[in-house]
C-alpha cells in the first residue's frame, strides 16, 4: 500500500535502544544509528525525527522494557530491606548476564553524558533515575524500613545499581559483580542491647 512503511518500527527503535546503549549519546553517530536500526538517513529522519528526538524514544523504549521488571521484583512480600535490596540487584545483574543486549545500562551510560543532551533528554534521564529510586524507598517501607533508613538505602542501593552498570562495562567478571551485589544486600539492623544484623543472600544465578 502506498505510504506504507517497509519495516518494522520497533525493531528499528530497538536497534537505535542499543546503539545509544552501547556508544552513549554523543558517540552514537548517525552512521551508528543507521547502521544500527537498519535504515537509511532519510526513512530515520522520516519516522524518528532528529537524534535527540531518537534518543528519548530509545530511553522510553528501555524503560518500558526493563522498569517491569524491577517492579515485579520489588512488588514483595518481602520479610525484610536486605531483601528488597537483593531482589532488585537481581534484575540488574540478570540484564548485565545477558548476552543479547549491550554492557551496562541505558540510563547510566545516558547519566555520564549529561552535558551532552539537550535540557528535555537531561529532564527525561534525571526523571527515571528518580523515578526508581522513589520506586525503592516505597519497597522498602513495606519491607519494614523506616523513613530515613528507606531514603538512604534507596539511594544506596540506586548507587550500586549504577556501581555495577560501570564495571561491567569495565570488563569486571560476573563473580565481581555478584560480590558487590550480595555486599550491598547485607543491610545493617538497629542495635537492640547488642549489635544485629539483617542479611538476605541473593538468590542463585539463572544459567
């Protein structure tokens, strides 16, 4: 049919995810992006608009891919923080396993770049990283946390999160990554005539 378009849309805003993934914003050149989505300059100008206009599309597209997860993960019951923090680290460390998609993290490599992107992809990236961190603070209410020690342990958790997009990226092994993991799931109690502590182990890695 005439005006139709000859491929497949998401697809082709799957690749340009991955591109920006992998490059970052400023080295996801438009050779990279056409190269990555499959599509010649006019027809991503056409459909996507500029690189900018890209961009956000692709960390949309990221955050409707990955987000569930870690709301499924972090939807409980959980018997304490160490727990929610060790369940949310899991889909983390599940992403950076698989093969299929680029080291890292969208939002994080995005983060590192911020002088880069426009002020409306810098609201976009500052916007999601909030919106995960509020998204802990609330698991970890439910979880028996109380006001400031959620607050802290969301930003933490949210750090090591970023700590571990990082590293991989860096070439650090799956075990270093576990490591750093399981250590920021061991979440300090409140002393009670003694000193305690609450420690969740995070589950076994899926092969």
């Amino acid at each position: 049919m005439a005006g139709r378009k000859q491929f497949d849309v998401d697809e082709a805003l799957r690749g340009a995810m991955h591109v920006f993934w992998r490059w970052g914003y400023s080295e996801a050149s438009i050779d990279r992006l056409t190269e990555g989505t499959g599509l010649g300059r006019s027809s991503l100008y056409g459909t996507f608009g500029d690189k900018s206009a890209l961009f956000r599309k692709s960390l949309e597209r990221y955050v409707q891919t990955y987000h569930p997860l870690y709301e499924h993960a972090l939807s409980g019951p959980h018997p304490g923080p160490s727990a929610v923090v060790a369940a949310y680290l899991r889909v983390t460390l599940n992403r950076i396993a698989d093969p299929a998609v680029p080291d890292g993290c969208l939002l994080t490599v995005s983060a590192t770049q911020f002088p880069a992107l426009d002020a409306e992809g810098q609201a976009m990236v500052r916007a999601m990283i909030d919106g995960v961190r509020a998204m802990l603070e609330q698991a970890l209410l439910a979880a028996g946390a109380d006001g400031q020690e959620a607050a802290e342990l969301a930003l933490c958790t949210l750090a090591t999160n970023k700590s571990l997009a990082v590293l991989s990226r860096a070439g650090f092994s799956n075990e270093d990554l576990e490591t750093v993991a399981a250590a920021a799931a061991r979440v300090p109690g409140k002393p009670s005539g003694g000193s305690s502590s609450r420690t969740a182990g995070l589950p076994g890695r899926h092969s």
